[in-house]
C-alpha cells in the first residue's frame, strides 16, 4: 500500500484464520483472541501486517462496510503502524485517524469512521 508505506518499505501482507491471529495476538499482545490488524515493524516503515479474514469479515457485516473498503482501511491502519503511528492516547488516534481517512480518500474510499 503504497500510499501509506514510506518510500522503499517491504511490507509483507498476510491473511489468516482466527486461530493463528488469536495464537499472534496472545503471544505478541496477552490477548486471548482474534484480532482484525497485526503489526510487526522491522524498522524504516517495513514490517509484517497480519490480517484475520473471518474477524474483518464479521466487522464489515457488523458496520454495513463492503469487505473491500474494510480490507482497505486495516490495510493502512497496519501500514501507518509500521511508520511508527498509534492510537494510545487520544492525540495519538486522532492523529493517526486524519491520516488514514486522507490516505483512504485518495485511494476512493469513504471515512471509514463514520458511520
């Protein structure tokens, strides 16, 4: 995604089942179940992203989203973790919450936070 990566990152982007992204979440996080992102940064915006289909797949049914502009938000979501963007504190969310909806804006989708 190369809108969100910096310029020579190596993203590897992975989906899995619940089963393995709940095993990743409880080794790498302490929390006992799926997950819909994972990031692990290796450093200079690269890094892994780990999607889990079933748990995206549930989410975008739950908030009336197609599964491709779901898909596309984590995907970025993941990608600005890699860049070094979180969302602890409110600053830092809101921070990183401008910075996917311009990036999903220019790639064609709606603010994936209103609803």
């Amino acid at each position: 995604m190369r809108a969100a990566a910096a310029a020579r990152a190596t993203i590897a982007l992975r989906i899995v089942g619940a089963r393995e992204s709940k095993k990743l979440n409880k080794k790498y996080r302490v929390k006992n179940q799926a997950t819909n992102v994972l990031s692990f940064p290796y450093g200079g915006g690269s890094g892994d992203v780990v999607l889990c289909h079933p748990v995206i797949s549930r989410e975008s049914r739950q908030q009336g989203k197609s599964l491709r502009a779901h898909y596309a938000h984590l995907v970025v979501h993941g990608v600005l973790h890699l860049r070094g963007y979180d969302h602890v504190t409110r600053r830092q969310a809101a921070r990183m919450e401008r910075r996917e909806i311009g990036i999903l804006r220019r790639l064609g989708y709606a603010d994936p936070y209103r609803g």
